[in-house]
C-alpha cells in the first residue's frame, strides 16, 4: 500500500509542477500533491512500525 501511495504522491507532484501558472486548478493540483506526500509517508512509518512490533 505504501508504495501506491508514493507512486500516486510522485505522479501528483509532477502533474502539479507541470501546470502552467494561471491555469485553473492549479491550486488544488499542488494542495493534492502535498496529502499525497504526506499520506504516503504517514503510511510508510506506519507500515514500519507494524513490522518492529510483529
């Protein structure tokens, strides 16, 4: 799961990055792009912690 989620936060990132400024959306595009970043790396740390304890 993990790493579906840095494959969509890495995608995101670039589609954000590639918007020309003043086209709509892009906001969003950027504020998606950052929960995805940060959902992936909460679940890369949860995913890790799950293994020390098992």
């Amino acid at each position: 799961m993990p790493a579906a989620l840095f494959a969509y936060a890495g995608i995101a990132a670039v589609v954000a990055a590639s918007t020309p400024k003043g086209a709509h959306g892009r906001i969003s595009a950027i504020f998606g792009a950052e929960i995805a970043i940060v959902l992936a790396l909460a679940a890369r740390s949860r995913s890790g912690s799950r293994a020390a304890v098992t």
